[in-house]
C-alpha cells in the first residue's frame, strides 16, 4: 500500500551537497523485529497505512521513500564534549534518510540510531542496544506527554545481534530506531565549518537554516538576517531549558552536537527524570563534575549558545550577536515562568510576582524534599486541588509552616482549565510518572522474560496523561 496523499515528501538536505554529509549504508540486520511503532506521528506524515513489510522495509532495510531521498547520509559535524572540543565526531552510528512535512507544514527529518557503521563510527559498531532504544522511546514518550518540544521515537526493530558494551551486562539484544526530528543540524555542524576555515560554507548552511526552519526573517538585508538567526536559535533554546526543567528532565549530555538549531530535544542516552527537587541531581554516572546536572541546565544551553554565536560572528558583526545572546537569562526567565505555570495549572499574573514566586516555590521544594511529579499532580490548579493535596501521600509536607506562604500564593493564583482534573488520572493518589526504577523494572521484564506488556502499558498511560494534561 503506498503512502497516503498527505505524505509530502521533501528532501532538502542532501541539496547543500558534498561537504555536509557523506553517504552511509545501512546495516543488514539477521532478525528485523518490531518492538514499537509511533502509529500517530505516522498519520500526521502520511505514512501510516503501510503495511507491515512495508514498514519494515522502510524503517528496518531502509528501503528509500516514495520522491524521498535516493540514499541515506551521515551528517558531518564537530561538538564540545563535556566543554573539550572533539573534531573526530559526526553521525558515527545514524544517518538521515528522508525529510517530509507534517500536518502543520513543517519540515521533519527521519533519521536513524543503531543503523551502522558510517565513514564516522571510527571504532564503534555503529549499533544500538535494544535497552538503549527503550529508554529512547520512553523519554521521548514522556516529554511529548509533558509539553517538551521533543524528536519523536517513531519505529523500533529488534535486530537480533548479541552486542558487547562496557556499561551494561554483555552480550546484550540489540536494536535499530528511527527518530522523528524537527531538524538535526546541530550547533556543531556550524561548528565544524569553523574547524575547517570555511565562512562561505557558514553562509550556505545559514541560508538553509532560514530557509527551512525561520522563513520569517528570510526577507531581512544580510547584514539584519544572521543576528536575526542567532536571536531566533537563543529564544529557542531559552524555551527548551525552561521546558526541561519544568518537566523535571535532565537529559545527561548536553554537548554542543546534541543541541539543534530548531531548539528541540532529542538524542536521550542517560536521562533521568528527578524523583525530587535536586539542582545538583545528574543523569549520567559519567557526569563526575555535575556539569549538566539538572539545575546547570540553563547555563549549559548558554555555553553553548556562545559557541554557535562565536561561528556566527565569521560572517557577522558580533555587536548585535553578544546582545542576542546577553538577552538569553531574561529569554529563559520569561519562558520558565510560562512552562511553570502551565504545568501548575494556573494563570500567570505580574511577572515580577510570578517569579519570585517560582523562586521561593523551587527553594521550599528543594529543601522539603518533595516529590518533583508529586508536587505538581497535587496543586494542579492551586485552589481547585486543595482537597486533593491534603489527602496526598506527602500531604505531611503541607501541613508544615514552611509550606503556609506557598499554600496562600498557589490558592490566589487563578486555576487554567480546571476542568481538566475531572479526568480519571487526577484521582489516583499518585501521577505517572517515568522515574529510573520503573524504566528498570520495564527493561528487566523484556530482558528476562521477553515480557513487553509493561513497556505497552507504560506508553498507554504516558500518552492518556498527556491527553489529560491537554484537554
């Protein structure tokens, strides 16, 4: 069955040519088992009436798409590590195979993890253990559900290859994903252009960015378009982090090649979602300095914002960057402020008020060590959910004096949409919720019993939280 009349094939990438990307072909895989398919994002592209050989074909061999792109590319690029900056990197384990648009008209890349080896992969297998795709689809589940600007996890095939790892017991089972993207060029493919001495190709790559992901300044003088750009990139990122930290995300990896231009998340290896209010809380065991531990995220997306201003100043005046960028701190405060108070439930009112109210909330969470998804299940809507909070499980903690100031702030605060907690989730006594234990526990039923229900079943409830969340 061919794709769907709305499936709008647009392959715009492999066009910058050569010097961006490299071909790859994709590994032969003994077994192609599918574990997960994104039927939902498939319709909103077009592409959800293939059939099952058809999906394997396309998202397992990487077979090309109807008008698509002919063959797949590894995208080239360089990043800062953990802040040491590693020109030896690129799609070392993926590679981008198609681009279409959505049901809103945006451009959306497919592209793959654990698909095999590329010209970048240098000692690497190039594969993805099937753990890792799990937890892939999870976060990005989970952050869709929450309101985070986020790829999707759209096919997941087990592959039927026994994978050594230093991290996890080996052999393990292994797999092939295929993310759904708004975009991957990264701050580090910017960055690789300045590695290698090439301003003209900064320009391409600008024009191609502008082109396709902010049309709105494309009319602007060349001298305006590239500060235009680079405010547009920092008020996007600015959303992100905040968007992060209201979800109580921390994504573990913050490096400059794991940050695109688009401000979307993505790539998600050792994320953690906070069980309570802890800035210094880290994702990744690696992480020993806590550079992108969960309260340093906001400052990390900055460092990182000034490495893509600095390649954005070979090809333009840096006055006008530096004040794009110096605009950033108030940029993530107004957006945090938004992101709060929609997960809250309640309506904004003077920013001034509303922040300090955001700071004081953060240092009585921290300190009374509350649960962070807890917290906001049971105050959703302030005065609408009073009952409901004091019959939580942490009820105890708002009962406390400490507590008394917050109580009359949330209960001054307009509710947003409460009719929303009719919904049957808002009568548990406890939110979904993605913490490490539970993905543990999901990973362990698929790893010795070859048991997926608990995976289904977890994708079933994130994605009704959501619709709750939405209305």
């Amino acid at each position: 069955m061919p794709p769907r009349q709305t499936y709008r094939p647009d392959p715009r990438f492999a066009a910058l040519g050569p010097d961006f990307a490299d071909p790859a072909a994709p590994a032969r895989f003994p077994e192609r088992i599918l574990r997960f398919r994104n039927q939902g994002w498939a319709a909103r592209v077009g592409l959800d009436a293939l059939d099952a050989s058809e999906w394997e074909a396309a998202f397992a061999h990487f077979d090309p798409l109807p008008d698509n792109m002919p063959a797949p590319l590894a995208m080239r690029y360089h990043g800062h590590q953990f802040r040491v900056y590693n020109p030896d990197i690129g799609d070392g384990r993926g590679f981008l195979f198609a681009q279409l648009r959505d049901d809103k008209g945006r451009l959306l890349d497919l592209a793959t993890k654990g698909s095999g080896q590329t010209p970048y992969s240098r000692f690497g297998d190039g594969r993805l253990t099937l753990k890792g795709g799990v937890r892939e689809v999870l976060a990005a589940e989970m952050l869709e559900a929450l309101g985070v600007k986020t790829s999707k996890a759209f096919s997941l095939f087990e592959t039927g290859e026994a994978l050594q790892r230093n991290d996890e017991p080996s052999p393990t089972r292994s797999s092939v994903l295929v993310r759904l993207s708004h975009s991957h060029v990264r701050f580090g493919t910017f960055q690789r252009l300045v590695y290698h001495e090439r301003p003209d190709l900064i320009r391409v790559l600008i024009d191609h960015v502008v082109e396709n992901y902010y049309p709105e300044i494309a009319d602007l003088e060349d001298a305006a378009r590239v500060p235009a750009l680079f405010d547009a990139i920092v008020n996007a990122t600015a959303r992100l982090a905040a968007s992060w930290m209201a979800a109580g995300f921390v994504h573990g990896v913050l490096n400059t090649d794991n940050m695109v231009v688009t401000g979307e998340s993505f790539d998600y290896g050792p994320w953690r979602f906070l069980p309570r209010s802890e800035p210094g809380f880290t994702a990744a065991y690696f992480d020993e300095m806590g550079l992108y531990a969960f309260g340093r995220q906001p400052e990390a997306a900055s460092w990182n914002l000034a490495q893509l201003g600095g390649c954005f100043s070979l090809v333009s005046e840096t006055t006008p960057l530096e004040d794009a960028l110096k605009a950033y701190g108030a940029a993530y405060l107004d957006a945090l402020r938004t992101s709060m108070f929609a997960r809250l439930g309640l309506t904004p009112g003077g920013r001034g008020r509303d922040l300090d109210f955001l700071q004081s909330l953060f240092g009585w969470m921290t300190e009374a060590g509350a649960g962070w998804a807890q917290f906001f299940f049971d105050w959703r809507c302030g005065a609408a959910s009073t009952a409901r909070a004091l019959e939580s499980p942490q009820a105890p903690l708002y009962a406390t004096a400490g507590f008394a100031p917050l109580r009359a702030a949330l209960e001054a605060y307009a509710p947003l949409r409460p009719e929303l907690l009719s919904d049957p989730l808002f009568q548990r006594p406890t939110p979904p919720d993605m913490l490490i234990d539970e993905v543990e526990a999901i990973w362990d039923a698929i790893a010795v019993r070859d048991d997926w229900g608990p995976f289904e079943q977890k994708i079933t409830e994130v994605r009704a939280w959501g619709a709750a969340l939405r209305g």
